[in-house]
C-alpha cells in the first residue's frame, strides 16, 4: 500500500480520481425517484467552477467557508473549492438555531456561507445583524427563494456562472492553486461536540485526514467498487472521515439519500458496503426489529428466536477468531437463510462487509444483537481532534466491551490518572482562536488528552467514561453512569436515559414514542401527546419490568433504586442534548435539579415548573407532577397477559 | 449535474395576474324546494387565494361543485376566462360546459371526502392527474413502444416535480389507501396539480386535520400560489388559516352571498360578524 495519504492534498486526489476514471460514477443523489450519478471529472469540473467563484468573491488562501445544509453533492463540491484554492471548510449542523451559527460564523471568521435552502437562508437573514464579516451567502436549493431579491444572497448556479466567466483571464490558475497546496494546509474545520458549552472549531489538515483514512484502510480495505451511503451530518467529523477523506483517497462511490423520510429505503436501494453510524441509529434499528418481530404471528417469532440463538452462539465464537465447526456451521447456515439475512435484508444491511459504531458508548448488548445477526459490526474510538478514529477493532477479535485496538502507527498510554492519551499523525492542529484550550489538549510532546478515563485489557482499549463522569460506588467500584444507562437503554421502550447519584442510584428516563406508541396501541391504551403517554400508568408499569430487568444485569451496588419518566424528550434546540444526541449533563443536572433531588430523597412524587420556548420566541409556564417509581422490593407480575416482547436478551 | 430549480409550470393560466379569471353571476340552485344557492354573484382574480367561508349548509360546496360542473345552478352563469398562446382573450361558460370539458380548461378541484383510487400506488394516482394531457394511441400505448413511452416518461418527470413539491417522497410507491389521512389530503392535491391547473378548487383541505398537518397543508397551499403562480379557491372551516392565507374571502350564509373582501374587511363586517364568527367573535 502506497503511502500517498501523506504527501498529499484532497483537491490532488480529486484530480487523480478525475484523471483515472473519468466516467466513474464519484457522487449519486436521489432525485426526482432516481439516482443521478455525478462522474469524476464533471465532480471536479464543478469543483473548478465553484473555486473560480468562491475566488471572484475574494476568498484567498488560509480562509474559512462554511457549509451549513444537509448532505448533498453540492456539500461536497463547496468543500472541495474552498480546499483547491487553499481555504478550509467549516460545517455548520443543518439544525443549528441562530445562537450556535452566529458562533461558528464569528470564529471561523467566514466571509463566505454556502447554504442548502430557503430554511438555512432564513435563519441566516435572521441573524444577519451579528454577522457584519459575511459578504456572500450563496444557495443551492433555489426553491422558495425566488422573490427574496437580496444582493447578500446569491443562487449556486449564479456563482458557478460567475466562476466561469472569471476563470476566462485566468488560465492554469486553478491547476496553480492545488498544486499550491500544502499537505499541512488546514482542510476541514470541525466543531467539537460541545457536552459542555458551545463547540470549539478543531481544525484539521489534509495530512491529518489523509494519513488516518491510510491506516483506517489498511486494517478494511475499501475500494472502488465499495459504496456508501451518506447520510449523517458532514460538518460531523465521522462523516468527514468516510466520506471525504476515505472516499477521495479509495474513490468509492457516494450516495445522498432523497430526503430525510426516505433514508432507509434508500439505503437499503445502494445496500451499503460500510458503514458508520452513531449508536443511536444502531439502537434505532434494534429497536425497530424488536418491534417489528414481536408483531409478527408465532410461526415467525420462533423461527426468528431459534436463529438468533444459533447467530448467537456462532457470533460468539467468530468474534475470538473461532470458527463455527461443521454441525454449527450447517445450522448457521440454515439460520442465516432463513430468518438472520432477511432482517439484514430489511435495515438494509444486506450488503455489508464492515461498519462501525463510534461517537458515544454503544451498550454490549446492541452490539451482539448486531454480531448474532451477521453484521460485522466495530466499535471505533476516538474524538474530533484525531480525525475522529484512533483505535477500532479488528475484524474477527470483537470484544463487545472494548474498543479494539489503536490503529497502525498510532500511540496509546494511559496516564497515572486514568486518562487516556493518543499520539499519531492524525492529532489535529489546535482550536482556530483558542491557544489555551490547545494547549491543554495536546501537550508539548504531541500527546492528545482525550479527558475520557480507561484502561488496557491485553491490548483492547476499555473506555469507561469522560473521566469528570466516572462515579464511585459505596463498595468503592468505579463505574460509569454511560454502563448503566447502555443497560436501560437497551429496552426497546427507552429512548435516554441519564443515572444519577453515588450512594442510591436514580435515572431519569424518556420513552420512545414510536416504540411505546405501538405497545399502547397493542394494548388498547389512548393517548394524546408525548407527554400524555409518559405519564401514563400503564406505561410506568411497563418501564419498570424494563429497570427491573435492566438491574438483574447489573451488579448489586449500582442498581437503579428510584427512576422517573420524563415529560418531554431531550431535544438539542434546549441544549440537552448535542447535535449528535450525547447528553449534556451539566444542563440537565441544572434545568432538573428539582428532579435528580426527589429522585435522590426517594420522594413518592414531585413537582417543577417547565418553561416551554415555541418556534416564534414566546414561553409559557407549566406546573408538571411526575410521578417517581421505585424499585426496592418490586416483583414483576407472575402471570401478566403482557406478550413477552422479544429483544435478543440472553 | 441536474439543476434543483423545476423545469415544468404548474400554473397553465395565462390571464395577467389581478385580472377576473372566474366571474359567477346571479348563479342560483335548486334541489326541489331547497333553496342551496340564491343569486351570487363574486370574481376570482388571477393569482389570489380566494376563500368561500360559511356556516354547515351555506352552500359552499355547493358552489365548487357548480364551477366544476358536478352540479347545474337553475340561473346565473360561471364564466371562466382564458388566453390563448397569442394572447387572445376567451371567455367559457361552465354552467354550459360538462365536467371533463372544464377540466381541461384547466380547473382542477379537490373533494371534501378524500377521492382517490385507494388500491393504486401515489405514482399511479398522480399519473391519472395528467390523463387529460396524455394524447397516445391505443396501440402504441398497448405495446409500451415509441411515442407513447416516451410521453409516458416526460409526464412522469412532471409527476415526480410535483411529489417533490409537496415532499411526499417517502410514499411514492405506497397504496394510497393506506396512507394517512393528512398524507392522503396531500395527495388529493397533488393530483389536482398534476393537471395543471388555471384555477384550482380545493374542498376543506384541512378538514379533520390537527394543527401541525394544517400548517403543513397551508405551507403548501402558499407555495403552490406564492411560487408557482396557480389561483386558488378554496372552502376552509378554520377561521386562523382563512385569515391568514386567504387574499380575499367570501361569505355564504343560507345560500346568500353577505360579504366579499380582504380578509380584513370580511372580520369588520357586521354581517359576517353576526352570522358566521358569532356576535362576540
């Protein structure tokens, strides 16, 4: 394998792809009901277009343009133009409100904002006021925007146009500029998750991207003839990193779901062959089998049930590099044909070789949901500030636990303290603006804190949790509260939850809709809105086998004693939860402070005032009564008439 | 690369935008001894969302039905007005006309109770909607060959611009019968644009709806008038959406026109105060 990743630039590679396969499909979006395939060289003819008219518009060299919108080709084309003309590209999260853009506009300092629509557009005018520095906001997606005659504004098209006609003086400018650029150059600008406080602009060079899809594909090789599909945000560094960086450097091909309600159908059309996804779209999918298999009649709830254990077992042994052995392997066989495949088939897994979990802990059980199945499924570990992967499990050595080990020619030591440290040539360059935080994340001997606690267990990398969120229990065990919520968050009725406490342990818990809803259904249950069928209590019944069950798992001093369901989901629009869906504790422990005391009192019940913020700006109060359950003493009902809902548990 | 702007109108009127495109005059209706509509008489203009507001029984139904040709009024005349490709003004008359003839003048209308073929696929419902602009011959259309699939798949084109219109996607192969009641609604519209509509009559689009499916459904509604150029004229129960939408309302009440204006001057009249918004409103 050659080791070009490094000594190289992505408008380069784009280049290269362009030269080697012109009419090889680069980009394909659903459009209209069908794919439309973009080839390599009109990819980087529009690339060339765009940087003529992101150059017209005086962008130079060292800037930053931001990219706020979903995933669409022209994400991809605005990146790769700002990056021919040696400028960086910032993503803003498509659902970003205005205090969250004007930040990332103000630091990145952007003169330039491509913008997917008439909703981005708008909540750029909005906020036009505290953004003097942007010149030029320019749109994809025209529709809507017709009547809005606004020099500030202008269409795509228009600057492709405008592009072309600057190019027109300028011959060979364009090849200058790439060849120009800088392996060391800053290509990607990501925000960090920001669990804490508004994200911080992690800035990272085509080096660092490149030289980790190098290793990241010596350990998986990806190829040409791979396809991906994507679909989660790209100002997300995950995205970035399969997407652009491995998807420039392997030149596989990338899909653009139509919209955001036909994502799954979609993807299970391409029928990806890798994958990376945040646990909650893999908890999604569990859930959304658990469901949909205990809706089925008896015949396919058994055969279903008989696979899965034989997928189990044979997981089990896969996973350690053991082979099944020949009467496990003819019923493996049988299983996978059956009944594992067709699920594989319907989450649209059927195609794929390999794909990753990474971002957030994923609980070991979903993860061995996904094994027994037959999905090759990884955990990777690392943070925006090394492009996003560090350490991943190897293919054939999956222990559910862990997080694999680090990948070629990357460092890993653990501190005296517990914290995990990573050295490589990934390690980002610093916060655009913020010297002391840079300095307090990368020491001077290039040594990455990533503030997470963990340990080495024969060479697997075990994360236990943001080192500030590692709890104590009485009996002295260190454990994360993320271990005890993975274990409530693996029934198919709960969507979050967050534990609290040190000496009694409480969890706050909010239902999925989709999943509940169907129960209350099944049962014949009315019910109005989300909060309704929170409250209800039939429901807390029902959450409560869940926690009891969830606390058979878990070792006796760190059982959950007291829990509440909560009258609302967590929602990133009152920053509860980031845009990636981690939770942010310190806003919860301040906005329910009320809440986490009851729940530490034990109180039978217990009241808040909720200030709700609707879309226009006005708030309202309301007094709410939740109700706290309690799991001392609580034996499940013997014979209930419940159906016993099916969801992998051993 | 294919652009993001639409390639197709939706709006086939040709009338100038503030001009009268349906004038009803003195139009009255009988069913025996029932009185249903009693010599009214109001215009549509070009480019408006014109609604027809009025309590249960009013006649308002009775009135769309009228300019669509499901009903024939005993006196008045609908006429609808029309320019050709050179500009040439044409007047019809709808009382005179029979249904599928007014259709392909171009007025397309929606039903109150949802009237779509249940057991087809979204596609094949929308693709009934450009019937009327379908000129193949039986045996070319039998064989799938030549012209007639190529019409086929430009009218599909029209088809799919319309789904991505009104974001419906996700259900483009679904049966229509098992959608949503709100998504069905939806879909009745879609298939009245897929005519392409002069004027289009939409029959309580947001009846039984909650409130985010009626703000979807007025989102909509807006941007089919707003952007795309298409005159509605619509019956609607929910007074905040009439008001908002509407850039003229007209009040029926037993049959009788008793107020015709902007929405604003419809809310001062006494009269419209006194019979529909109630006396305190």
């Amino acid at each position: 394998m050659s080791a070009q990743g490094s000594v190289t630039t992505m408008p380069r590679l784009l280049a290269e792809r362009a030269a080697e396969r012109p009419q090889g499909v680069a980009l394909q979006e659903k459009l209209y009901g069908i794919w439309q395939p973009i080839t390599w060289e009109e990819y980087a003819e529009r690339v060339r277009d765009i940087a003529h008219g992101l150059a017209s518009l005086g962008v130079r060299r060292g800037e930053i343009v931001a990219v706020i919108g979903d995933n669409r080709p022209e994400w991809l084309i605005s990146e790769l133009a700002a990056q021919s003309l040696g400028a960086a590209v910032v993503g803003i999260y498509p659902t970003s409100l205005d205090e969250e853009i004007v930040h990332i506009l103000e630091q990145s300092r952007a003169r330039v904002v491509i913008a997917e629509d008439q909703e981005q557009v708008d909540k750029l005018l909005k906020v036009r006021p505290l953004l003097p520095q942007v010149e030029q906001v320019a749109y994809y997606d025209p529709h809507g925007l017709e009547e809005y005659a606004d020099e500030w504004l202008a269409d795509f098209e228009d600057l492709a146009a405008r592009g072309r006609d600057w190019a027109v003086d300028r011959p060979g400018w364009f090849e200058q500029e790439v060849s120009l650029g800088q392996p060391d150059d800053i290509a990607v600008v990501c925000t960090t998750s920001g669990t804490t406080s508004l994200p911080k602009l992690g800035q990272l060079t085509h080096h660092n991207l490149l030289s980790m899809a190098e290793h990241l594909t010596s350990v998986d090789p990806l190829g040409p003839k791979d396809r991906f599909v994507s679909f989660l945000p790209l100002a997300w560094i995950g995205e970035q990193m399969m997407a652009v960086a491995c998807g420039l450097l392997r030149g596989f091909t990338l899909s653009f779901p139509e919209d955001a309600a036909t994502q799954r159908s979609d993807m299970r059309e391409i029928g990806p062959n890798v994958m990376f996804s945040p646990p909650r779209i893999w908890e999604s999918m569990l859930s959304e089998v658990q469901v949909r298999i205990d809706e089925a009649g008896w015949l396919k709830r058994r055969v279903f049930g008989l696979a899965y254990s034989v997928g189990d077992k044979v997981a089990s042994r896969r996973v350690s590099g053991r082979g099944a052995g020949l009467l496990l392997g003819i019923l493996a066989l049988l299983a996978d044909w059956t009944a594992l495949r067709p699920v594989r088939d319907q989450l649209g897994l059927a195609r794929v070789r390999r794909c990753y979990t990474g971002g957030a802990p994923l609980g070991p059980d979903v993860f061995r949901f996904f094994h027994a199945i037959g999905v090759n499924l990884k955990q990777i570990y690392g943070q925006t500030e090394i492009c996003g992967i560090a350490v991943l499990h190897h293919s054939n050595d999956v222990r559910f636990h862990t997080v694999g080990v680090p990948l070629p020619e990357t460092e890993l030591r653990i501190a005296d303290d517990g914290e995990i440290l990573l050295r490589s040539s990934s390690v980002f360059v610093g916060y655009v603006g913020n010297e002391a935080a840079t300095s307090e994340t990368v020491d001077a001997e290039g040594w990455l804190h990533t503030g997470d606690a963990g340990y080495l267990e024969d060479g697997h990398l075990v994360v236990i949790d943001r080192a500030k969120d590692v709890l104590t229990a009485p009996d002295g065990t260190r454990f994360s509260s993320a271990f005890i919520e993975n274990k409530l968050k693996f029934s198919p009725y709960v969507e979050e939850a967050v534990a609290f406490g040190t000496a009694d342990i409480t969890a706050m818990i909010t239902i999925d809709p989709a999943t509940v809803g169907s129960w209350a259904e099944h049962e014949r249950l009315g019910y109005t809105t989300y909060t309704d069928l929170a409250g209800n209590d039939r429901v807390a019944e029902l959450l409560t086998q869940e926690v009891h069950r969830a606390n058979a798992e878990l070792p006796d001093s760190i059982r959950v004693k007291h829990f509440l369901v909560l009258f609302k989901q967590l929602d990133p629009d009152d920053d509860e939860i980031t845009r990636t869906r981690k939770v942010r504790r310190s806003v919860i422990n301040e906005r329910y402070a009320e809440l986490i005391d009851a729940l530490d009192r034990g109180d039978d019940r217990v009241s808040m005032t909720n200030t709700v913020t609707y879309q226009d700006g006005t708030s309202a109060k309301r007094a709410i009564t939740l109700n706290i359950h309690h799991l001392e003493g609580y034996v499940p009902p013997q014979h209930s008439k419940q159906r016993p809902v099916w969801s992998g548990r051993r | 690369m294919l652009s993001r702007a639409y390639r197709f109108e939706l709006n086939s009127s040709r009338v100038p935008v503030g001009e009268p495109l349906l004038e009803i005059t003195g139009v009255s209706l009988r069913f025996g001894g029932i009185r249903a509509l009693a010599d009214v008489s109001f215009t549509v203009r070009q480019g408006d969302v014109h609604s027809v507001i009025g309590p249960n029984g009013a006649g308002k139904s009775s009135l769309l039905n009228c300019a669509s040709g499901l009903y024939k009024p005993q006196d008045g005349h609908i006429t609808l007005h029309t320019r050709t490709e050179d500009g040439v003004a044409k007047t019809h008359d709808l009382v005179a006309l029979p249904p599928h003839r007014i259709a392909r003048q171009g007025v397309a209308r929606s039903f109150q109770n949802i009237e779509l073929f249940g057991h087809l696929s979204l596609l094949d419902n929308l693709m009934l909607g450009r019937h009327i602009h379908m000129k193949h011959r039986l045996l070319p259309s039998l064989a799938w060959f030549g012209p007639a699939r190529n019409q086929e798949f430009r009218h599909r084109e029209f088809v799919e611009e319309v789904i991505d219109l009104l974001q419906l996607q996700a259900y483009r192969h679904s049966h229509v019968g098992a959608l949503a009641y709100g998504i069905q609604k939806r879909v009745e519209l879609g298939r009245a644009l897929c005519i392409e509509p002069g004027l289009l009559l939409l029959d309580e689009p947001m009846a039984g709806m909650n409130a985010e499916e009626k703000e979807d459904m007025a989102r909509y509604i807006l941007d089919v008038n707003e952007l795309r150029g298409v005159t509605v004229m619509l019956i609607e129960h929910d007074m905040g959406v009439v008001m908002d939408i509407s850039d003229r309302v007209s009040v029926l009440d037993f049959g009788k026109l008793i107020g015709d204006g902007t929405a604003a001057e419809v809310r001062a009249d006494p009269a419209v105060v006194e019979a529909y918004l109630g006396a305190d409103a």
